[in-house]
C-alpha cells in the first residue's frame, strides 16, 4: 500500500533532496525559459516529512504509548493471581496456564486483522474498536463463573488489547523519520513497560483484598474512561488518508478537536476509502489485505530476525508465566509478595527499553555519517540520502547489531533464573536474574520492532503484526508446554532445552547481517513496500 495519498504532494522521510533543487537551476538562469512547473516542484520537494508540530507529535505518541498499556495490563496484572482464581474457579493452576497460551494465541492472530484494516481505514477508528472489544471482555471476565467462560473471554480480551500495540507503532511511522524514530519508538515501548512494572503488584493486592474479579473491575474503568479521552484526542495519521498530516481525513475518522491537535488543510479533505471519489487504482490500492502481515512474516530478510526474536521472546514468557507458581510452591509466597517479586522485570523493561531507543537514534547517525563520508568520497554529494531511498544504506547494521550484546546477557540471565529456582537457592538470586533477563529481552525487542517499521514504512502496523504473530505464536508453545516439561525433567533441564534455540538462532542474526541488505533492495526495486 502506498504511503501517500496520490492527492499529496510526495514527502521525503530523510528531508529533502538536494538534486531537486539543481534540476530546478536552468529554470532561473534563463529568463526565456517557462518556469510554470518549478513552483509545484519546489513545493514537493520542501514538503516536511510531518506537518504536525513537536508538541503534536507527542501528544500523539503518549495517546499511542498508553493504548499500548492495555496489553501489557492485561497479560500481567493476571500472573500473580494465577493459584487464587484456579481454586476459586474449582480447577488446576494448569488449566489456568492455558489461558495465558489461549491469550497469546489470539495476541499473535488478532493484530493480523486490525492492522490490515488501520492500514486502510486509518489508526483511528480501528484503535476505537478494539478498545470497545476490551472492555466489553473485561466487563465478561469479571462475572465469570466457569473455567470455560474465563478461557473464552481471556481470548476475546486478547483480541481487543493486542493489537494496540501493532497500531501504535504504525502512527510512529506515519510521523516520525528514521533518524528521530528509534527515540520515539522507545517512549512507545514504555507504554509496554509501565504495567510490567506495577501491573504484578497490583494484580497481587487486588487477588488478596478485593477479590480476583476486581482486577477486570479495574481493567474496565480504566480502559471506559480512556475510550472518551481517545474520542476527543486522538487525530488520525494515516499516511493515505492525511498524507503527511495536512490533509484533513474523512469526516468519520475527524476528532471533536480536530483544528487544535492537527495542522489541516481544510479545503482538501479526504474522502473515506471506500466512497466513489477514488480512482479505480486508488481502490486496488485501498484494498484491505488481511495476507499482508502473513507475507512480510515469510520474506526472506525479515523471517531470519523474527524467529530469533520468537525464540528469546517465548523463553522470557516462560519465565513470567511460571515465576508465580514456583514461588509459590517452592518459597511459600502469597499473592501480594508474588506481585512484588515482579516488580524486577519491570524495572528491567523500562531499563532496557528507554536505553535501547536512545542507542539506536545514535548508532544510525553515526553510520549514516561514515556512509554519507564514504559515498562523498566518490564525489556523490547526495548519495546519503539516495542510498536509503534506494536501499543501499545498511539499515541492518545501524539496527540489529546490538544484538550481539543483548542475547548474551539474555542466555546468562535464563541459566542463572532456571538453576537457582532448580536448587531451591535464595530467593533473590532468581529475581535479580528476572530483572537482567527483562532488560535484554526488551531491548531486542525494542531493536527488531523499529527495524521493521523502517524497513516496511508503508506497512508499518503489518510489520508489527508480523512480529506479532510470530513471537506470540512460539511463546504460546513454550507457555503451554513449560509446566509438564518442569513436572517431567526439572526447572533447570527444561529451560536448557530453549536456551540451547536461544544460542543457534543467533547464527540466523549473522545472515540477516550479511545478505539482508541485497534481500530488501530487491524487494523494493519491485515496488513492494
């Protein structure tokens, strides 16, 4: 799907290029000479990259990074009140476990369908209509009475909250550049963060005082209350319906608001995708294309780095979803000090993530800076931004090779985790690992998300999806698989088993490295986006 809308004039991601300017110079040396074309020109090639000012755009980025809480509530606030709800409920702390695989099974379909329609009907809209699916689960969770009705409906939770995360990071790359997006990808992944931290704990309070249900009481007030402010704040940003942010979108897709959060031009409006105004290729290319995060799943220069990050990401998921009953059972915790324990995966969430963000922004200057000196070497002034536009900039380098540093710590974090709890060591060995675990676990997250978003801007919340679907996918099987591995070979044997996934995906980073950049210039000069 393309980017801009044809109506728009075209933006430049990296600013403008200079050779625009030099095409325009006969124009100007000759007076004889029409000019009538060098204004539109010239327009379009000073065209910002965004038209919504600094503090616009972060308005817009805590909207999308507190949408994004909601997923990480969700799935965490429920951990610690994991051995409660199985004997209120009258069944096995195992069957309970199912719902955390039921979730994310569903977090890995669900953004497949709501970011191939935000790319289409706009991130507005869409984000509206999951959080009206999430609060009409929580109101359901909270007056369950059966096992099966708390497996349905944590499902249809998942399918509200999950896919806020796919949204988000694709209004961040309808308004931010490659050079400023890593840093803002990490205020993002905050929103991730926030509940890992503080979700635990109060899961745990609520299990002990109020009773399980109120963790959904709660859930539904605060997801109500943040559907109104969503309403009345948040502007759409879709890049093919308000181009770079001038355009003002269909009436349907407007905030009450509209003229104080967005810098619309109001006399051209868009009109909704699916109305006559549209040409016959604007409507092929409207289309919504529900295959398109399962394609970008399966190309060749990204299925290398999603089944690394599947990998890692389902070993951590591991950890979190049996962290509340090994405690329990082999240190004699109670639902309020097993909330409290996972208060160092939080910390190492917020860590890592915040960290992670600051230094990607600056190893891709830096890069873009020895490729920029590289290419004026050979007397291309403007070969910096060619090259990216072009795929010759080496994305995969300035993104993915801290990598190297992050899986180690990862490894050493999950033997560490797995062998303590298997000795039945002191209690504060294994959650220091948790918090170190958590750090590295993030940031190679935080690196593989925005390298998808920068390699597939006109898709960005399919990227996501992608990711989405894949990490969820194998996390669902290690969540579900991990307790009857522990009851069968030990703690430490079974989480060796994935460690050992761990250490030769990263080979998988190695190729990505050495043959992503010919992959994706490939794909481009095709026109796939």
């Amino acid at each position: 799907m393309s980017q801009t809308s044809p109506a728009t004039p075209r933006t430049h991601e990296h600013g403008p290029p200079k050779a625009a300017a030099t095409n325009l110079e006969p124009a100007h040396s000759t007076q004889n000479e029409p000019v009538i074309q060098s204004p539109p020109a010239t327009a379009a090639a000073t065209a910002p990259y965004s038209s919504f000012s600094k503090k616009q755009k972060h308005l817009i980025i805590a909207l999308a990074s507190i949408s994004a809480t909601f997923s990480g509530f969700a799935s965490n606030i429920y951990f610690p009140a994991i051995p409660t709800i199985a004997a209120s409920l009258g069944t096995t702390e195992a069957n309970i476990n199912l719902t955390v695989t039921g979730y994310m099974v569903f977090q890995a379909i669900s953004p497949t369908f709501w970011g191939a329609v935000s790319d289409v009907y706009g991130r507005r809209l869409t984000l509206l209509c999951t959080f009206i699916v999430f609060l009409s689960a929580c109101i359901g969770l909270a007056l369950s009475n059966h096992f099966y009705q708390l497996l349905i409906l944590r499902c249809l939770q998942s399918t509200g909250s999950a896919s806020t995360i796919a949204i988000g990071s694709g209004v961040i790359g309808d308004i931010t550049t490659r050079e400023e997006r890593g840093g803002y990808m990490g205020v993002f992944q905050t929103g991730l963060l926030a509940p890992l931290a503080i979700g635990p704990v109060l899961g745990g309070i609520f299990a002990d005082t109020l009773g399980w249900r109120s963790i959904f009481w709660f859930l539904t007030i605060y997801s109500g209350v943040y559907l109104i402010i969503l309403v009345l704040f948040l502007p759409e940003t879709l890049r093919s319906i308000v181009g770079n942010g001038s355009r003002l979108p269909y009436k349907q897709a407007r905030t009450p608001f509209e003229k104080y959060i967005a810098n619309r031009d109001q006399d051209q409006p868009s009109p909704p995708p699916t109305s006559g105004g549209h040409r016959n290729n604007e409507k092929k290319e409207l289309k919504i294309d529900f295959m398109a995060p399962i394609r970008i799943l399966f190309q060749k220069e990204v299925i290398c780095v999603l089944i690394f990050l599947s990998v890692h990401y389902a070993t951590w998921q591991m950890t979190l979803t049996i962290q509340s009953t090994l405690f329990s059972q082999i240190y004699g915790l109670a639902d309020i000090q097993i909330g409290l324990t996972f208060l160092a995966n939080g910390a190492g969430c917020m860590i890592g993530t915040l960290s992670t963000g600051k230094i990607l922004d600056r190893d891709y200057k830096k890069i873009q800076r020895s490729f920029a000196q590289g290419s004026n070497l050979s007397g291309d002034a403007n070969a910096n931004h060619k090259g990216e536009r072009e795929g010759e900039f080496p994305i995969e380098k300035a993104r993915l090779r801290t990598l190297y540093l992050w899986a180690p710590i990862q490894w050493s974090s999950i033997i560490i985790f797995a062998w303590t709890i298997d000795k039945h060591s002191h209690i504060s060995i294994p959650i220091i690992a948790s918090f170190t675990l958590a750090w590295s676990a993030m940031s190679i997250q935080s690196v593989i998300s925005t390298f998808l978003v920068d390699i597939f801007p006109g898709n960005s919340a399919s990227a996501t999806a992608a990711l989405n679907l894949g990490r969820c996918l194998v996390g669902a099987l290690a969540t579900g698989t991990i307790e009857p591995s522990i009851r069968g070979i030990g703690v430490g044997a079974s989480f060796m088993i994935w460690l050992a996934g761990m250490v030769l995906s990263m080979g998988l980073v190695g190729v990505q490295m050495r043959f992503g950049p010919s992959w994706r210039k490939k794909r481009e000069e095709g026109g796939d986006r």
